[in-house]
C-alpha cells in the first residue's frame, strides 16, 4: 500500500512539531509548505527531520516546499498559516490578515488537491475553518476545525493536576467556540469513569473550568511572543491519524452544524467522529437548560467572528 501523503500549511511552530509528530507516527510522507519567504526555513527543518530518521527508525519521506504543485494528492492538509497571537491581542484580532491568507490557501488546495481531508488550526478558528469551507466549497465531510481536541486536552490536564490523578484517565468535554465562551461540560467529566463532580467541589470546579477557557492566553502571555504548539499540533495529529487509519475516535471539534444542537449553518465544537470519510457524523445528546443557554452564548460569539469575515 503506498504512503499517505500529509501536507502541512504553514511550517511554523505548529507546522514544525506536527511534521515530528506525523514523522513519528509513521502516519505518511510529509510536505511542509510555506511562504516563498520561508521556503529555506522549511527546507531546513524538512532536512533536519530526515536526519531524525536514523536514530528514531521511521521511514516517513519529509520535504519543504512553497511550490503548489508539489502538494498534489495530499490525502490530508493540516493549516497553520497565519499569524500568532501576540500578547494583548485576542484571537478576533488576527482575523482581517489571517483570512488573507485563508482565502488564498483554499483556492490553491481546491486547485491542486481537491479530493483532500482538510483540519484548520489557523485562528480565529471558528471564522477560519468556515472560511475555508466556503471558498473552497468543498463539502462538510471534507472540512473540519482544530479547538476541542486541545481545549479538552486542556481541561483534561487541569483536573489531572488538581486530583494527581493520571490525565490519560481523565475524559471530559469542551464545547462551542475556541473563545473565552467556550463550554466545559464538567457534569460528564470523569477519572477512570468516577464523575468528577464526585471527587472536586463545585466551587473548584468552576476555577477550573474559568482555567480552561482562558489556557490559550494564559500561555500567550508566559511566551511574550507566539502562542502555544507542543498540545495544538498533538491534538491535531490525533484527528489525522483517526482519518488516516479509519479510527472512528469521537473528539470534539468544530463541525458544520445543520441542525444539530439547534445550530444551523456554523462550524462550532461538537462531538465528532473522524473516519475515512472525513468528518463521519455529529454525535448529539440532552444538554441541561443550563449548558442549552452557553451554548447559545458561545453560538452568538461565532457568529459575530464569521460574520466579521464578510463570507
Ligand atoms: N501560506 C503558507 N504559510 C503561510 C502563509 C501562507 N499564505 N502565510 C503565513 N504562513 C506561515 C508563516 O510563514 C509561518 O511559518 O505560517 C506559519 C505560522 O507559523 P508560526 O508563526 O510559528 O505560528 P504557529 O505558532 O505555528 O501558529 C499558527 O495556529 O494556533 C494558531 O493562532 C495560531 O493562527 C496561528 C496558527
């Protein structure tokens, strides 16, 4: 069986640790594309992680390019491109240079590779990964957004820490937005299937849960230039490798919505399961009154950002 090709937009900080991750994986051969600007940047780190090989055994091809053509019969983009959050600015920010940038990827991917699995990380994701789907016009399957996966990774890990419990064994779910409005839905959280609500108190809880919706911005402002990489490109790999290898995983992510949970028309955080064909189905389930009225808040926050994109 041939290799799977994997092409990485942008081959910045993200980009250069989901080509390491993807490498060790052994999920396929990798592309890093970037700007003409940054085409040694990313020849060079391509070149460095073929030097990995000997030492670390996997036989993944890796190459820099920002040459179009060579990311022909990519079975899965991952885009990065994009400017970082600096600190001060919030994610809505980046929006106006970074949907430049959007709207050019989509057209040159819809181009050259239009059968593909796409996975937006670019911010403001929620407006990023429509506008991706609207100008390519490729279809819902084929689209999907990176924010759940890490932001429930990040509430994962906080409830890790607060009980030293191992974070493997802590699931949880984060819906809505990649914002400050996202929803943690502590009361389906658990430790090896122990509720949560059991073993923190509500008030905890609560901090934790404030924790998790700001966990971006709070490594933002530790880095004093450039937002975080090792967890985004994690959770990212995982949602490829669920394409790549037919894994059927249910991560939150953001999925178009046509109906479900009441939303209609917006790519938003949702209980996703990624297969060989994409984005396979939304899985949907009773919200309480209270989760209903965030989600509806997180719900208008998207929708002002896309509709700022004009799309
Ligand atoms: N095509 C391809 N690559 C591009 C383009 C473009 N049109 N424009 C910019 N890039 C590249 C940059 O040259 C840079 O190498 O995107 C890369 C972005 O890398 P970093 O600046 O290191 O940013 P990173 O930390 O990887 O984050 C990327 O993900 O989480 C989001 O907010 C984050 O939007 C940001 C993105």
């Amino acid at each position: 069986m041939a290799r799977k090709k994997i092409t990485l937009i942008g081959g910045g900080q993200i980009g250069g640790n989901l080509a390491l991750l993807s490498a060790q994986k052994e999920l396929g051969d990798v592309i890093i594309f970037d700007i003409p600007q940054s085409e040694g940047m990313v020849k060079g780190k391509a070149l460095d992680l073929m030097q990995l090989r000997p030492h670390d055994g996997y036989d993944s091809n890796i190459i820099g390019t920002s040459n179009w053509e060579d990311v022909k019969n990519t079975d899965v983009f991952i885009i990065t491109a994009g400017i970082p959050r600096k600190p001060g600015m919030n994610r809505e920010d980046l929006l106006d240079i970074n949907l430049g940038i959007i709207k050019d990827v989509a057209t040159n991917i819809k181009q050259h590779a239009p059968n593909a699995f796409v996975i937006v990380i670019s911010n403001p994701l929620d407006a990023m990964v429509y506008a991706f789907y609207k100008v390519s016009g490729f279809k819902k399957n084929q689209v999907v957004g990176m924010a759940g996966a890490l932001d429930s990774g990040r509430f994962r890990t906080f409830i890790a820490m607060e009980t030293g419990y191992s974070a493997q064994d802590v699931t949880c779910m984060v819906l809505g937005g990649h914002g400050d409005t996202m929803v943690p839905i502590s009361r389906l959280a658990t430790v090896g299937g122990v509720p949560v609500t059991d073993l923190i108190d509500n008030k905890r809880l609560k901090e934790i849960e404030d924790r998790t919706r700001v966990a971006g911005g709070e490594i933002v402002k530790l880095f004093g230039n450039g937002s975080a990489f090792y967890a985004p490109a994690q959770s990212a790999i995982e949602m490829a490798e669920s394409f790549l290898k037919d894994k059927k995983r249910v991560i939150p992510c953001a999925s178009l919505c046509e109906g479900e949970f009441g939303i209609d028309g917006y790519f938003i955080g949702v209980p996703t399961v990624i297969g060989s064909n994409g984005v396979e189905k939304i899985l949907e389930f009773t919200l309480t009154n209270n989760e209903k009225n965030e989600l509806s808040k997180t719900l208008n926050a998207v929708k002002k950002t896309v509709t700022e994109t004009g799309l």
